[in-house]
C-alpha cells in the first residue's frame, strides 16, 4: 500500500466498503500500540499504517422482474442486472443493496425493506426509487448511507428518518411521515443538487443539527409538520426554497456561506425563527416569518431583505445584525414587519442601513438602530417609536406615514425625519443639515446642526434648544423656541411666533425673515435677539411684532405690520402703531397701516419710508423721498411732526445711508437735498422717489 499498489483482494475489498465506517484508519502511538481514528482526525504521536476494512460478500442476484428476499439474518445483495426492482426485502439484521444503475419500488408491497437492523443502498449510475414510487422502508436501525448518482426518494411510514450519509447527484428527497429526520453522525448528512425534507417531528436536532450540502444552482426545501428544524449549511453557497416548521426553526452556516432564498420562497416558523450565515440574499418575493422572535444575522457580508415578518407582541420581536450592511432587494415588499403592539425590534449594521434612494421598508411600533459606518435611511408605514439612532459615520433619514417619537437621532452626516402626523422627539444630533418634516405638531427637546436646520409642519412647534448655521422654521399653526442659537441667520413662518434668539459672536449681521405661513401675514410675534452685530430682517410681515435686541442696528427691507410693531434696541424704543395715532412715551413713533415700508435703525437714528409721527430730543429720524405726494392715509395728529421745532429742522442732515442688504431693496434709498416740509395733519410729506405699493 505504501508503494501506491493496491493487490487484487484489498482493491476487492474497497469496492464493497460503502457505507460509512466500512474503512476506518489504524495506525500505531508511541508506545507501540495499535490504534484507530477517523481519517483526517489522527491522534497526536500516532503514525499512520493501514486501514480496516469491513468485509461483506454479497450474494450475486440477477432478476429482470421484481425481487423479492426473505432472510433470518443480514441481507447482502449485489444486482447484475442494471435495475433493481424491489418487491419486499425482510430481515432481522444489516441490509446491504447495490445496483449498477438503480434501485426502485416495484409498487407491489407498501413497504419495500423491513429489517431491525442498519440498511445501505447503492444505485451506481441511477437512482434510488423516483418521485411517484419512492422507496418506502423500515427499519429498526439506522440507514448508514444512500448512494445514488442521480435522485434518491426514500420514505419512513413510522418512526424516525435516522441516518448517517445521503450522498446523491440530483434530488435527495426524504420523507419521514410519523416522524422525524435525524443525523447519527457529524459532517456533511446530506449531499445533492436539491434537498427535499418532509417529516412530521423535528428535521434535525439542537445538539446535532442537519449538515446539508447543496451543489450549486440547487436548493434546500422543507417541512415539519409538528416540530422543530435545525439545519446547517456547508460549503460556498446554501439556497432555500420554501421551508417551514411548527415549533420553530433554526438555519446555521458555515463561516463563510452565503445564503440565499428562490424567488417567492417562504421561510416559515410556528415559534421561532434563526438565521445565521456569512451573507444573505433574499430573492424577489421571498419572505421569512415566525409567530416568534425572529433574529437574522450576517458575520461578513450583507443582509439583502425580502420581506421579514414577526408576529409577536410585548417583546423583542425581530433582531438584524450584520457586519456589512442590511438593505432591501427593492421588489416591492414591505421589508420588515413587527407591528404587534409592544413588539421591539433592534438593527444593526457594520456599513449602513438603506440607501437615500431606496430606504428599509419597514412596519414597526418600535426601533432601535445604528451602524459603524455608512448611513441608515428607513421608512415606516404606521407609527414608530424610534428608541435610539446613532450614526456614527453617515447620514440619518427616518420617515413615518403615522407619528413619529424618537429619544435620541445622531449622526455625522446630514439628519432627516419626517412624520405624516405629528413628530415628537428630545434630540436630534447632526454633524452637517437637520431637516424636520411633520403633518401635525412637532414637539422637541434640542436640536443641534453642525449646518443647517429646516422644519416644517402643518401644525405647533415647542422647542426647548436650537442650534445650527442658519434655520428656517416654517409652522402652520405656532411656533415657540426656548433657546434658539445660529451663526447666520433664521427665517421663522408661522401663524404666531414666540422665539428667544441669540446669534454666535464673531459673524455678521444676523439674516432674518419673519412671515406667516407660506409667505402670509403672521399673528402675533414676540421676538427677543441676542445680535451685537445687527439684524437684517428681508421680510418681517405679522400684525403684532415684540421685538427687543441687544442689537444697535437693525435694518428692515419689508415690512408689513397693520397692527403694531414694538422695537427696544439698547439706544431706542420705537414704536409703529398702525390702528392709534395717539402719542406714546416711546423715542420714535412711525404710522405705516396699508403699505410695505422700509426702515434702518442705527443707534438713534431712523431712516425709513413711514410716517415719522413723532420723535425725541437726541434722535434724528430721516425719511427716503417720492415721486408722488406721500397721503395714503388721513392723519390728525397736531402738534405731532417729524421736527418739533425750527432750530432742529434746520441743523437736521440726515447721513447717506446704504442698501440694507444684498438683493433685500432693488432700489438705494436717496437723502432729501431740501428742508423737510411737514405734511397734511402734521405729518412727512416729500417728493422724490417711488410711490408706495399696496399690500
């Protein structure tokens, strides 16, 4: 044996070891002594000598029609002629069957072997039973192997399936009608192109699950009608068709198996549901479910998602863990669905979770997610309740078609939630843009933009904290911020505002627009700025401004205001009343009811397009000139002027005053170059410049 050469007796001998533990390794240790192992196992120190060799001599049987033995002992049968037809094969020890090319049912005894020992079936060139006449038998052993170069159809009426090696070229199909499909050894159990299972109790066991290997292009189908399933994937590739169990079901692979399922195949479990591989890829239509707990998890690859459904409730219902990243296939489906109340579900991803484009489908009341890099984007069809979202390397983007709650939403990149109801939420995190979208109220603790923050919603807004570069909030209903903090600038719409702002120091002047919702007139507005540099408001549009600023400057490109505007900067209190004229312990007092007016306050000086009803000593108000007379209202303030007295009027040269902002006025104002004449009732009347433009 060692020369290669293998004598006519030994090459005998491994012809008829079929079945496994026919040959089994002897060698000898250290101490001299003779020893056996499993080939490929060998003890340390021992060294390898030969092989054992069970020996049987089988009895030579050619039957052109059907075959029919009878025996008080073992029953071993070689057939000469190609196919083997059986009849009925009793015995009450090991049986042994080979045929050159195959083995099959007569289909004239219900039960084609019977035996109370071990059975090992051979079909060199074909196979063992076919799909409408499979082998039937029984045995009070265990089947040691099932040799078939195409299919293999054997059958168990009563009891267990127990076997150790079905090894086939095509289809292995096992059915186990009264029981269950249980391996005997470790390794490989079953070998083919497809595997079929149907048994009645468990397929497989917890502490010795069915070692499958499906051959490329093939797959694994199944059933329990009554039980549990446990099986494990060997080599490169494992592929599911439809495969269920009643009391639940674990699939487990190899270190680096990818798993896949068919097109429309269902992955069903009456309890629980396990998957664990290296990769997965659900095809279109495909499903995995479980009344259960469903967990799924990926230790290399993705986890590409059917759909993958739990029904249960008060609990943590669906578990997805992956080191690459989870995703939809985009057939369609809805890709998570836990949506019993109190049902949890926690995802986990190494490099994301959806794509902006194609974001996880899912219907859940409960989430908790996060990613190591990558970012996550999921959508929801009902309500959620987002526990914690942390992105630690991406962007975040959560979408609800109900309400939306969350505790906690970070991530590096940009964050984008939006509720077809109300959103409610304490802190949202972002390192570059938030953008907040709800139908109905949005309530939130703090929201913290490394860039720019955008809301909108069709209802009330209750912040505590907002921070960012610039912010456009935009409320049909409210709007009301505790501690609102930006670099640049803020643009609020809502029906009524209550804000309290602050602008970051070192930047310049602070941008703002202040309107109703989508551009209509707000309510009431109370405003409070913190701006040393100044505020440049573009539009400010409500019936009821409050405005008081640490602010000295303060430019209004287009304002509206037919109730009453209210300004306290540190160097003046002026005041627009447009529904009463009479006089107010204030600085300024500007009259401006049906028009847009403009208006540029430095320090204590005014320049602006109002009627200056009155002004005090120390403050020097000026006014831009018009083209046509400036009386589009009827005033009956005596004694009031722009100037109270000659002495003032005649020293008063009001500076030139420059644009207020970038594209915020198409037209410069222009200083008057004549003394200033008081209008109709006491008030400005100048000629010079544009007529005024109806709100």
């Amino acid at each position: 044996m060692e020369s290669g050469n293998l004598s006519d007796e030994q090459a005998a001998a491994l012809v008829l070891a079929t079945a496994p533990g026919d040959v089994v390794a002897v060698g000898v240790d250290a101490q001299g002594r003779t020893v056996t192992f499993t080939l490929g196992s060998e003890p340390a120190g021992v060294t390898l000598s030969g092989f054992q060799i069970a020996q049987t001599a089988p009895l030579f049987v050619d039957a052109s029609g059907k075959f029919t033995a009878n025996a008080g002992g073992a029953v071993f049968l070689q057939s000469v002629a190609n196919v083997l037809k059986l009849d009925r094969v009793q015995a009450k020890g090991s049986v042994g069957l080979v045929a050159p090319d195959s083995i099959r049912s007569a289909s004239t005894s219900p039960t084609q072997i019977n035996t109370t020992g071990d059975l090992s079936l051979v079909a060199g060139s074909g196979s063992l039973g076919a799909a409408d006449a499979p082998l039937v038998y029984e045995i009070g052993g265990t089947l040691i192997s099932a040799n078939a170069a195409r299919d293999a159809y054997l059958t168990v009426p009563h009891g267990d399936l127990a076997f150790d090696r079905v090894v086939v070229g095509g289809i292995a199909s096992l059915e186990a009608g009264e029981g269950g499909i249980l391996p005997k050894g470790d390794g490989v159990a079953i070998r083919a192109q497809n595997i079929r299972l149907s048994a009645r109790d468990n397929i497989g066991a917890q502490d010795l699950p069915l070692n499958v290997l499906v051959e490329h292009g093939g797959s694994l189908t199944g059933t329990s009608a009554s039980g549990a399933a446990w099986v494990r994937g060997s080599g490169e590739s494992l592929q599911l068709g439809s495969f269920s169990a009643s009391t639940g079901m674990t699939i487990s692979a190899a270190p680096d198996l990818a798993l896949g399922t068919n097109s429309g195949a269902q992955i069903t479990s009456g309890a629980s549901l396990d998957v664990q591989a290296a990769s997965l890829r659900m095809g279109a239509g495909s499903g995995m479910s479980a009344q259960g707990p469903v967990r799924i998890a990926t230790t290399k690859g993705d986890m590409i998602l059917g759909k993958v459904q739990s029904g249960l409730g008060d609990g943590k219902a669906v578990e997805l863990t992956s080191l690459g990243m989870i995703a939809g296939d985009g057939d369609g489906q809805t890709n998570v669905v836990a949506d019993q109340p109190g049902a949890r579900t926690f995802i986990s991803a190494g490099t994301g979770i959806g794509t902006a484009s194609s974001p996880l489908e899912i219907k859940l009341p409960w989430l908790q997610a996060s990613t190591v890099h990558g970012s996550v984007y999921v959508h929801d069809l009902a309500d959620l309740y987002l526990q914690a979202l942390s992105v630690t390397d991406g962007a975040a983007g959560v979408s609800s078609d109900g309400a939306l709650r969350f505790e906690t939403v970070s991530a590096s990149g940009n964050v984008k939630l939006r509720a077809g109801e109300s959103l409610t939420g304490r802190t949202v995190i972002s390192g570059a843009d938030t953008t907040l979208i709800a139908g109905a109220d949005m309530t939130l603790d703090t929201v913290d933009a490394g860039g720019n923050v955008s809301l909108d919603l069709g209802g009330t807004l209750t912040m505590k904290s907002l921070g960012g570069s610039t912010a456009s909030l935009s409320a049909a209903k409210d709007l009301n911020i505790g501690n609102a903090k930006v670099k640049y600038g803020l643009d609020l719409a809502a029906s009524n505002m209550d804000v309290k702002l602050s602008q970051l120091p070192g930047f310049p002047p602070l941008q703002m627009n202040v309107t109703g919702y989508k551009g209509g007139v707000s309510g009431k507005v109370a405003l409070n700025v913190d701006a040393p540099a100044g505020i440049d408001f573009g539009q400010l549009r409500a019936k009821q401004i409050d405005l008081i600023t640490t602010a000295d400057g303060v430019s209004i490109a287009s304002g509206y205001v037919p109730g009453r505007l209210s300004m306290l900067t540190p160097s003046v209190n002026l005041l627009m009343n447009n529904q009463d004229t009479t006089p107010q312990p204030v600085n300024v007092q500007l009259y401006q009811p049906s028009y847009a007016f403009k208006l540029l306050q430095n320090g204590r000086s005014s320049f602006t397009d109002a009627y200056v009803l009155y002004f005090g000593n120390g403050f020097t108000p000026g006014v831009s000139n018009y083209t046509a007379p400036h009386t589009d209202v009827q005033l009956s303030v005596l004694g009031i002027s722009v100037i109270d007295d000659s002495t003032r009027k005649a020293q008063y040269q009001p500076p030139l005053v420059p644009p207020f902002a970038p594209g915020a006025a198409s037209i410069a104002w222009s200083v008057p170059s004549y003394p200033l004449a008081p209008g109709p009732g006491g008030a400005v009347n100048l000629g010079g410049a544009a007529p005024d433009v109806p709100q």
